[in-house]
C-alpha cells in the first residue's frame, strides 16, 4: 500500500479527528498527529499537513473546484 493510500484510509477512519478551529482553519488535535506520524512515518505526517493547508486555501471556493483540486491531490 503506498503512502497516498495510507493517508486516505487514515483520513477515512478518522474523520472524526478532522476539526474546525474558531478561525475556521481546519486541523487535526495534537494528540491524533503525534498517533498518526507515529504510524505511518514523517512522510504521511507532510502529506496530511498539506492536505489541511489546501482544505483551508480552498474554503472560500465553489464546490467543483474544491473536487478538482482535492482529486489532484490524491
């Protein structure tokens, strides 16, 4: 199983973990990173702090885009 897979099967499980703090930023709580690195390495840490970083750029975008740019992701 690669490393993209990893953090979409992580990010499936948990989605729970995914948050919106009061500055509407989303984030993952300290504790579920730290579980999370721990697991699946430093790599999948990166990728899962970029995917936050593109969910917080792309809030204010329509929904289409929002789908495109996340698959590109992946």
């Amino acid at each position: 199983m690669n490393i993209k897979s990893l953090v979409l099967v992580f990010l499936i499980v948990s989605l729970s973990a995914v948050c919106i703090s009061a500055q509407h930023k989303f984030y993952v709580p300290d504790a579920e990173m730290k579980s999370f690195g721990g697991k699946y390495g430093d790599s999948a840490l990166k990728r899962l702090e970029a995917l936050l970083t593109l969910m917080d750029e792309l809030s204010a975008e329509t929904e289409d885009k929002k789908v495109i740019k996340i698959n590109s992701f992946f």
